[in-house]
C-alpha cells in the first residue's frame, strides 16, 4: 500500500469538501494500493498535527470532528491536544508545520494542500518547495503573487499542480500542459471563468436588464456578499494571469488591463453595498443596453472574458459570434477555447460547471492523486 | 537529465509524425531536464534497435531516415545495420523486441508506443506489461481485444496511457481519469466520437441529401477508402468499448448494441464500393430523411453516438435537443458530455478536433512525458 501524506492549510468550504472526499474514498483508493494520510490541518491560526507524523495520521473520526466544528465557525484552536494529536497556534503554528515538512519533504513524502483564500500561506509555500514537499492549490493568491515567488512555487514542475485554481475541477490547466509538452505552441486562449459573470452577461444579452440581473445573481447566491467583487473582475484578472504565466509569460496582475463593469466613483471607499445595488447600479444600464445593442447589430454577443494571445493578456468585455462556444454559452458554465497549430481554425473547448466546493475539492483531490509515482 | 526510453511500434503517418515531434522538441524537452530517446522502431515485419540499448539510441539522422523510408512505402526492412544500428527481421524481431523489453524494463525503464493499427502487437504488449515497461497507446485493438487482454494491459494502471484511443489529442481519457480518481460517480457519457459520421449527421441535419453528403465526405478525404467502413459504426465502437471499460464495465465488443448506418445486403461481401455508392447508398436516403424529419418536429436533432450509461453501452443514432452540445455539432469535430454528481444537470463537454496524424501524435507525445516520474 502506497501512502501519500498530506497536510492541509485552510478549512473553509473547499478543505472540509477535501477532507470529506478522502474519508468516502478510503476503499476506492484502497482498490488501487493508495492510501491519503492527512497529517495535519491549518486554519488562519492554528495547526492541528498527529503526534508522531512519521507513523501516525489524524484518523478519520479527528477528520470529521474537524468539519464539525469548522462548519460551526470556531476556529481549529477549540480542539484539545489528545494523545494522537497537537494543537499549535500561532508563530508556534507556523514553526510546527515547518518542522513537520522538513521531516517528511524528503523521507515519506509530503503534499501541501493550500484550500485557503489566503496570501499568507504563501510564505511557508515557497521555504516546503526546497524541503521536497509538493504542492496542490484550490488557492489562487500563491500563483498571483511576485514573480519571484511564482518562480520559487514552479521550480520542481513535476511537484505542484493547481487545476482548481481555473474552472474548479474543469481540466483546463490539466489540458493546457499537455498541449505545452508535446510542443503544439498555442497562439490564443479565450474564455469565460467567472460563472457569476458568464450569467450576467447571457441573461443581458437575452434582454433582461443588467441591474435586475444582478440583483437576481446575488439573491441567488451566484455572487460574493458585494457584487463589485465580481463585477471588477478581479477574481477572472487572477485567473488569467495564472493562465499566461502557464503559457509563459512573464508578467504580473498590473500588466493586465482589466475592464471594471462599474467605475471608480461607484467604489466601495465611496457607497456601500445597499446604496450601489439600489442606486449606482441602475444608472449603468443604459450604457451596457447600448453596447449589446451594438454588438447584436454585428450578428455578436457581448461575453466577460479573459484573452491570452502572445504576450497580450486582457480581460473585459469582447464582442464575440453568436455561434460561437463562448457566444452560445448560458447559464454559469465556464467556457474555455485553446487555439493552437493542432486546433487552429476550430478551437479545443472546455465547458462546465466552474466553481462550487464539490467539483473545486473533486479537482483538488484529483491533482493529489496524480503525484502518486513521487511516492515511495 | 532524464532520459526516457521509448520503442516504437508502428511507423504508419502517426508513427512518423510522432518521431517528428520527438526531434523538433528536443530543445523544449532539454528546458525541462528531459530526454526522449528512441531505442528501436518497428514495422509489421523488421525492427530497427540501437546497437547497444542501455547505452545508445537511435540517433535524430536514423530517426528522419525512418521518416523518409516509410512515408516512401517501403519496409524498414530495406535499412541495413550499421555500427550503430541492427535490423531484425520476422521471428528474429520479435525476439529481439523481447529482449530489449527484459534488457531495460526495470532497469532504465523503457516504454512501449504502439501507433500500428494492428492486432499483432497484443502479443508483446502482454508479455512487456510482466517485464516493467510501461505502454502507450494510440492503437485501439490491444483495448478492444479480449478482457482478459484487457485486464492484463491496465494491471498496473500508472504504466498505461492511451490518450489518442479516443478523439486524438483530446483531453478524454485525461479527464474521465480525474473524475474517476475523485471519487466523482459518472452516470452516463454520450459523445460523437466520428469525425466522418459527425459530419454526415449535420450536413443531412442541415437538409442535404444523406447519399450526397457521404460522396462529398468521400471526395474531402474524411472517409475510409470504403465509406462502409466507416458508416457501419464499428471505429466508434471500439471507442465506446474503450470509454465502457475505463468506466468499469467489463464487457466486449459483441455486447455492445451497434447500429450500421447500411444493411447487411449492401455488406462490402455482396457489393463493391462503387456499386454501393451509386446503387446502394441513395436506396437509404428516404428513411434517413424520414427519421430526421421526425426529430426536427420534435425540436431535436439526430447525431451518430456513443452512449454509456451504468452497464449499458449503445452506438447508433440518437434523437438529442438541438441547443445541447452534441446538438449544437458541426463539421468534423468531436464531443464529449460527461454527467457525474458533480457535472449533474450540464454536463463536462470537451470537444474539438479528434482526428488527424498531427493530433494524434501530439496526444501520444503529452502521454508519454506523462509518465516521466516512473523514470529514473
């Protein structure tokens, strides 16, 4: 039975999707002579570790009690040290994973696993990679960082993989580093990774009004508590660049010319959420009806999308054919076109659901799996 | 550097184009520490090998010289041994390929690549499995022979990679993998897995006659020499058999319900090409014209499919929505719906171009570099 020992930061909806998928697959990954072993688990403050991490595990019943009361908003830090495991906080926290991965980065083997939303792990991230540890990201701010971190996090390719931090689950990057391997040099890659977005703008283009459209994103639950946080494009700005550093350029979120839906005056230094959703959001329509309008009378759809081609990267709003992948698109599927010497004229496309905790875990978990032969 | 050992079977165009590939992205691969070197070439009768396996390789002159010999339709067999290269022929090459396998399987590693479209390469494929080599497939016969074949070639499921079984290059196999490794339960998969019979289906769709559209396909070089070969629906079940039983199923290709776009009186035993194509084929136009007719009144349209779903596994033509991806389709691309708990009501879609020697060789090439941390 081969054993891959794992270490999770950020137990938020994603990390107790994970841990709850490891504990139903148990005699899947029996079936193929793998057994997952999570070491330990980090919240924003604390570190939750097996005693003895070189032979033991946190069992099952530890995994669960996690979710509980992580679900129940208290912090990992409630739970008690037993004799089967610790509880660190703090600077201490930090010190212990450190200790835990320069144990096992090179002996057993070890899979950091960053679900967090969080720039901080960034820091412990980059010492793991040189203790032999790999690494696995749901978390999008470890690969949208400096350059130089980037590069520090990609240094062993082989030894990190980030499928959920584009598409959740999709096999967009997946896909993307089969095409780089086998030298089809790709030329453009266009698509749709905001679902919240992706809805907006089908329900626009068939006629709705963008104010209305918005507000029903949100009763929906399809945005973050502040619209802006979407409609800024910043969470699509981010997944571009982890996209074009991919295909290989060498850049950063600022070289990125990122199109607003809203403006600067409708920020929230100066209104607050209410005040935008009954106010500032209305007086956005016309404009936004116009432009489609437009792009209607081309025989086109107006879609939020992000486009890499050559050293260019962009996000905005594109006109784009009707019939085309991107402008057939509905609902809150992510779309994804790859254009290369092998898919020149007729693109590859990647389409379904792109966010979620199941499918964004599913992808996680896949990507843990797939470095299975670093494992002794 | 690593080095990645590969034997070659099959030098047909996307055997050639894969030695091709291997040479220009000698550079590309050396960036990443890698180094593919190809040990021996076979065609169905001779086997070219490096005089000294664990110490040399063919080098890239022999390799283009192989391109040249067999893209002029000659054997490899009219290549002499040199000081460093020897030649087999008939018995003597399959023993000497059995050879290498012992030679290098758990030494250096070795992988086998199959892009013949022969069932004569089961036989070693089986045995080289036993000796630590690993396999990669374009060739779908070894998949689509017996289950007990079957079982053997995937018992160590890290050592197979057969990409381009499916849809060439297209990330299927890939994808299925993951969400199989997630613990993600797929319920059905349906894709149109023809680039002849896809584009058949939408050209009639679009209210061309079905004889005309076949001739059409046959002048545009879309068709096997004889359309029936490819109108009878047997290459896509092949795929559908590949595709079952990835999925688990552990059936063969005779419990797989296959409809033939021809009767069994126009069979290729009872009328030659160029009967069936002025008198047989336009006999057939009426009851398709009628089945797309009736489809039409019901909003949908007809494709050509493979459809998976629990034990099931069907090829035919299938009545589908006319806005869903496979009733979207057209041209000569392939797509796949994969529905699982976590693609549930809109499903997984890949899709693109899924023929092709160009495609198809990039597919083997990604596979192949997929394996590298097998390699020492």
């Amino acid at each position: 039975m081969k054993s891959i020992r794992v270490l999770l930061m950020g137990c938020g909806g994603v990390g107790r999707q994970l841990l709850q998928h490891v504990v139903s697959c148990r005699s899947l990954h029996a079936k193929q002579g793998l057994r997952l072993r999570v070491v330990g688990v980090c919240d924003s403050k604390s570190f939750l570790v097996a005693s003895d991490v070189s032979k033991m595990e946190l069992d099952d019943a530890s995994l669960m009690e996690i979710c509980r009361v992580k679900s129940s908003g208290s912090s990992l830090s409630t739970l008690n040290s037993s004799g089967d495991s610790q509880i660190f906080t703090n600077m201490e926290s930090t010190r212990k994973v450190l200790d835990t991965a320069t144990l096992l980065g090179r002996s057993t083997g070890l899979v950091f696993v960053d679900c967090s939303a969080s720039s901080e792990t960034i820091g412990v991230l980059t010492q793991v990679v040189d203790l032999g540890c790999c690494i696995v990201l749901a978390n999008k701010k470890p690969l949208t960082s400096s350059l130089e971190d980037y590069e520090k996090l990609v240094s062993h390719p082989r030894h990190i993989r980030h499928e959920s931090t584009v598409g959740a689950g999709l096999p967009v990057i997946t896909s993307l580093n089969r095409i780089l391997a086998s030298g089809d040099p790709i030329h453009r890659t266009i698509g749709s990774l905001s679902g919240t977005l992706g809805y907006v703008m089908s329900e626009v283009g068939d006629g709705k009004q963008f104010s209305e459209v918005v507000k029903a994103a949100k009763c929906l639950g399809y945005t973050e508590p502040d619209p802006r946080d979407d409609l800024g494009g910043m969470d699509v700005t981010r997944k571009a660049l982890i996209l074009a550093r991919l295909l290989g350029s060498r850049i950063n979120l600022d070289n990125i010319k990122v199109e607003s839906l809203y403006p600067d005056e409708m920020g929230s230094d100066r209104m607050s959420v209410e005040d935008f959703l009954a106010n500032g959001l209305p007086l956005l329509n016309k404009d936004i009806e116009t432009r489609f309008r437009v792009a209607s009378s081309n025989g086109n759809v107006l879609r939020y999308v992000c486009m890499i081609e050559g050293s260019s990267c962009q996000v905005g709003i594109k006109e784009l054919p009707k019939d085309s992948p991107l402008g057939r698109l509905r609902g809150s599927d992510n779309v994804l076109e790859i254009y290369s010497r092998c898919y020149r004229d007729l693109p590859l496309v990647i389409q379904g659901a792109g966010a979620g905790n199941d499918t964004t875990a599913a992808g996680v978990l896949a990507d843990i799996l797939d470095l299975q032969d670093l494992f002794p």
